[in-house]
C-alpha cells in the first residue's frame, strides 16, 4: 500500500529502491479487484517516432500524452517518497523485416508491415534486458513511466501471441512501453504504430495495439527512494506492505 492505493511490486533495483506498478487506484490492497482499477486513461496517444509523448511541432496533436496522464496522476506528497527514474522508450529509429533483415529508410516510407527493433530482439532473436543502453534506445527522466515489453518477458512471458500466465496479467489490455510494429494500411495508406501491449480476454497474450486504441489502457509505473520507510506488513494480500 502506498498512498492509500494498492501497488505491486516489480523488482528492488541494484541502488535499493523499489519498482512498483498501480494494481488498483480505488483502493488498498486488502480489498483490491485491480482490472481497469489499475487504469489512469486510456488510448497512449503517443505520435510519429515517440509512443509515449508527442511531437509538439506537428500539427496532428492529441489532448494529452501518457506521460502527461501519468505525471497528473502523481501528486507533490507521492513525490516525496519518490525516485526520479530514466524510463527507456525503447528504440524507435531501427526497423526491420519479418525475417530480421534491417530496412532502409523510415517505417512511413514502407508498403508493407514492418517490425520495431525491441519486436525482432525479443521474438526473432529472443533475447530480453533491463539494460537501455544502445545507440538508439531513448529515455526520459521522470517520477512515473510505464513498464517496458522487456520487463513483461521477465515476468513470464514468452513470446508475442503466445498463451500465458504472467503475474502481470490484470484481467484487461495494458499498453508498455516500446513501439511494436508499423502496419500499412494500403494504397495511399500511412504506417501506422503499434505499442507492446498485455491483453487479456479468456487468454492472457503478449501483443500490440495502435497507439490511439482507446480499449488499451494506461497503467502507471513509479520508484520508491531507497531506504523508505516500512510501516507494516509482510507483503501478502491479507497483511501488504504499507509504506
């Protein structure tokens, strides 16, 4: 629990803070259902090369970005637990064709479906990290973000489509962050982006949704300080960490 919400934890990074991600917004986790109670918006609106800002300079613009929802949700009093965090956007400049070849050009030059380098790695080469640090990887540098595709394969799954039962399933579709594929849509048509997402129906799948699918929702990631201090619990449902 953690300012009167319900959280679970992702993992404690190498310098003692604490990952988190919103499992119910409504209410602690004593009583906690999560499904959409985990969703601070839906529809990422992201556009062009970002999927998590936009491109102001561009005359296609959205009311309001994720990360514009996500720093709204967090509040001055949160950010006093708070740990400033570079959250990796993945890499949103090098393409490639479905049997890995790397394309020439932009993805809104291409006539056909084409696949982001986060979408080769983790499925042509199957290799996941924690680690954002090529040439191209970006990032931005804030109190909250959102989970990377990377960070849902180390919590159980495997493999784009692929049936699972991930801790993170959360009985609705969760955008990540990281683009996913381009998919052209004929003649005349514009690429348009696809973002990692995690649905599920009667089936938990790793997938993708446009950036503007307003069925996919918006489910804050934050940091706690190292060292914050423990109030109670053990860290079941019945008897959660509260801090």
């Amino acid at each position: 629990n953690f300012n009167n919400m319900c959280w679970r934890i992702v993992r404690i990074q190498g310098d003692g803070s604490v990952k988190l991600i919103l499992e119910d917004k409504t209410k602690t986790c004593e009583s906690a259902t999560g499904g959409v109670n985990a969703s601070i918006g839906n529809g990422m609106f992201g556009y062009k090369n970002t999927v998590f800002e936009y491109d102001y300079s561009n005359t296609l613009k959205r009311e309001k970005s994720a990360r514009d929802i996500i720093a709204n949700f967090i509040t001055e009093e949160m950010k006093k637990n708070l740990k400033k965090e570079n959250w990796c956007l993945g890499n949103t400049t090098d393409w490639f064709n479905s049997d890995g070849t790397e394309i020439e050009g932009s993805y809104t030059s291409q006539n056909k479906d084409i696949y982001s380098e986060s979408f080769n790695r983790l499925t042509n080469k199957q290799i996941a990290t924690l680690k954002c640090d090529g040439v191209n990887d970006e990032k931005i540098f804030d109190y909250g973000g959102m989970l990377t595709a990377d960070e849902a394969v180390f919590s159980g799954f495997t493999s784009i489509g692929i049936t699972n039962s991930a801790w993170l399933v959360n009985s609705s579709i969760w955008y990540l962050l990281f683009p996913a594929k381009a998919i052209f849509i004929g003649d005349n048509g514009y690429p348009y982006l696809t973002v990692f997402t995690i649905f599920k129906s009667s089936t938990a799948n790793f997938s993708s949704a446009s950036i503007d699918d307003t069925n996919a929702y918006i489910r804050p990631s934050i940091v706690l300080i190292p060292n914050i201090e423990l109030i109670q619990g053990e860290g079941t449902k019945s008897n959660p960490y509260t801090v």
